[in-house]
C-alpha cells in the first residue's frame, strides 16, 4: 500500500513537505481508539530481539537515526512502528532555523537523500520539554547534540555541555554530532586536540551526576583511517561508551543521478543506499581497531535485510535508519528482522 499509493502522493510534495504531512498523520493516527493498533499493523510483525548494550536493553537492534524527529514531536507514533531505539535531535542550545529552503532533496534514481538542513530545531528546552509529556512506556531514546552555527569553534565545549545538562533526565544515553557536513566548521572538531576538549568537558559533568548517561560519538565516512585512528584513541582514552559510523557524504562518486541535477542542488549530505558500502567498511575497520567492549551502531544505506546483516556481520551491534524509512515506508523495520 505505501508504495502504491502513499509513497507515490508523498512524493508530489516537496521532501520536507512530505515528511511533516506523513508524520502529523501518524500522530493523527495515534489518537484515534484504535490508532496503535493500527500503527502496529502497519510495522507488520512482533519486533521482540532483544539484546543489550552501555547497560541498557534494547528491544531490537533497528533504531531511528537522528534527524529524523529534532525536536521529539513524533516519539511515539515512531515507537508503534517497532524501532527499538529513536535518536533525536540534532539539538543545540538555542533555537535555529538551519538553511534556507529548500534544503532537502530527493535522488529517486539512487534511492537517496541530500541534505542541508543546517540543525534546524527549536532548542533543547523545547525537546526536554516534549520528552516529558511523554508516558512511561517510551521507547529507548538517544539526544544527540550539537552547536549552534554561530557559536565559534572555540567554544564548541560549551554548547555540548549545555546540551547535555538540560537533557540529561529526559534520554537514555547522548550522541555528540561533530560530523555533519551542515554547520561550516563543525567537522574540524573531530580533529584530536578539540575532539579531547568536547568529550572531556561532557563527561567531567556526567562523571559528577548521580545516575551518569552513556555517551557516544557520530563521525564521518569521509575521514582519513588517520583520523580514525585518532578518534578511536580519544574514545578509548575519555571512555566512551561507543562510536556511530556513519553520518552523511559529502561525496558524489557513482550516483544515477545527472551531474545537472546534482550541480542545481549544490551542497549537502548524501545518505541513503549510495552510502551502503561506504558505511560498512567504516565500521569494518573501526570494529578491527576499537576496544571489544565499545558499542559500534551502523547507519548509512541501510534498505533491506540483507544490507543489515552485512552491517551488523562487519562488527554493528546496533543498525539506525534513515532515508530507507521514506522509500521503503513504515514496514521497513520489520523486513529487516
């Protein structure tokens, strides 16, 4: 049904458009009398796989990456769908309203997404604030956070912490978003002196606080294996509790779509199918050269069972979607179980 009929109507509205019709019908959905059971329907099947990972137990091991709820308004629409784990944001202290549009963009060809989306969301009180609403059977949730674009590199550290205190009793563990190709400057941070200055301030704040938080970092698939190196090194050294491999592409390599088409969008990240192997042998290498205990989660091009197992047999624990959940439509976490 969703991709004869719902994907195909989606798709006459612009990308961003279409996902905020999608999604407040999901939550329209939702307050109907028999609303989760319909969402449930829709996932299609019993999602109980469960492991566990930074001490906390995940129902299965297909979560939502981050960006696709910022501001937590979808949370549990997306939980009735059978994600045993959603991370939102990219959160930043203050309110942005990111790029201008339009900012996202489809490559129907290669089943991929661009985006520039620039940390559009309304600010971490807003998220803390809807988290709370929230009932108690909620799903594991993940806050990844970020900086606001006018705040300098130099005092990056701040904005992470701030981050991190005002949404640490709302989520279950942090991802620290050093790694989109969106705010001019941010991936400078993964270098290994600002890189050891964010993660330190962060978890000096957590190693004080009575019930401390995992933590986790999101990186690149376009670093040098030297930056890797390195990364792995200060998470080993500021004892993180895993890596994210990966976010977006800033690489064009072996697309369908025309290099005019590709010209008229411009810049952005690249996620979707295009990123599937590049993904995979981020997290191949990084598995081979990370501590055994440091939780690894796979995420980029991700569209079908076999590509999840690929992830998860290259050393994932977990595996995050994104833009195969818009082409694929909202059974997708079941067909990849």
């Amino acid at each position: 049904m969703y991709k004869q009929i719902i994907k195909p109507l989606l798709f006459n509205f612009s990308t961003e458009e279409a996902h905020g019709i999608a999604m407040k019908g999901a939550n329209f959905c939702l307050k109907l009398p028999f609303g989760k059971n319909l969402l449930r329907s829709i996932a299609g099947k019993n999602f109980d796989q469960e492991s566990t990972h930074f001490g906390l137990n995940f129902k299965n091991r297909v979560g939502l990456a981050a960006g696709f709820d910022k501001d937590g308004n979808y949370i549990e629409s997306l939980q009735q769908l059978g994600f045993g784990h959603i991370e939102v944001g990219t959160v930043t202290p203050r309110p942005q309203s990111g790029n201008p549009k339009p900012r996202l963009f489809r490559l129907k060809e290669d089943n991929a997404l661009i985006n520039r989306m620039g940390f559009n969301n309304k600010g971490v009180h807003n998220l803390a604030e809807n988290i709370r609403q929230l009932p108690e059977d909620r799903p594991i949730l993940g806050g990844n956070i970020g900086k606001n674009k006018d705040t300098p590199n130099e005092d990056a550290w701040k904005d992470y912490v701030y981050c991190f205190k005002h949404l640490h009793e709302q989520v279950d563990y942090f991802t620290i978003n050093l790694s989109s190709p969106n705010t001019p400057g941010l991936r400078a941070l993964q270098e290994k002196e600002p890189l050891i200055k964010i993660i330190s301030s962060v978890q000096e704040i957590n190693a004080g606080l009575a019930k401390p938080k995992p933590i986790l970092l999101k990186i690149s698939p376009d670093n040098e294996r030297s930056v890797y190196d390195d990364i792995i090194e200060v998470a080993t050294a500021c004892k993180l509790d895993g890596l994210i491999a990966t976010n977006t592409t800033i690489d064009r390599q072996g697309l369908k779509a025309s290099s005019d088409f590709l010209e008229v969008i411009g810049a952005g990240g690249l996620s979707g199918q295009p990123l599937a192997n590049k993904s995979i042998e981020v997290v191949k290498y990084l598995r081979a050269n990370m501590p055994a205990g440091m939780t690894l989660i796979g995420v980029g091009g991700i569209s079908n069972k076999e590509q999840a197992e690929a992830m998860m047999a290259s050393g994932a624990d977990l595996v995050q979607l994104y833009t195969s959940f818009i082409y694929e439509g909202p059974g997708i976490v079941g067909r990849l179980m």
